[in-house]
C-alpha cells in the first residue's frame, strides 16, 4: 500500500464508526494515482460529508501531501460479498 493510501485509510478510519470496514485500494493511471476508498454502507454518508465536504476535504490533504492532484473515490462496500 502506498504512503498515499496509508494516510487516507488512516484519516478515514478517524470518521467513520466502523473502522475495521475501511479498505483503500491504489491504482496506478496515466495522470497519477486513484485511490477508491470503500467503507460499511452506513458510514458511506459520514465520509462524504454534507454536500461533499468532507470528501472534499480529504482530496485537499492528500493533494497537499502528494504535491499533486490525486482522485480520490468513496464507495460503499458490497453487501454480498
């Protein structure tokens, strides 16, 4: 896992009330690096954010510790899995 998605994981697992839940997967792209962060239904509002604010607020962290824009996806675990 890189430094990247280390410090998301840990940021996000601050928020949300089930952290055992929280899973930040790294994948390489022509511009960059994507990390999807997936999280338990229930605490897929909470990383969000009202009107996306604290999603918001994690794409500026990791972008000021990266020294470049990095996308950042939030998503809901699969139920069925």
């Amino acid at each position: 896992m890189s430094m990247l998605a280390e410090a998301l994981a840990h940021l996000v697992r601050g928020i949300v009330d089930t952290p055992d839940a929280v899973r930040v997967d790294s994948r390489p792209q022509r511009r960059g690096e994507m990390l999807e962060v997936r999280v338990a239904p229930e605490d897929l509002g909470r990383v969000i954010g009202r009107q996306g604010r604290t999603a918001t607020a994690l794409r500026t962290v990791l972008d000021a510790l990266a020294g470049h824009p990095v996308r950042v996806d939030v998503v809901e675990t699969d139920r069925g899995r």
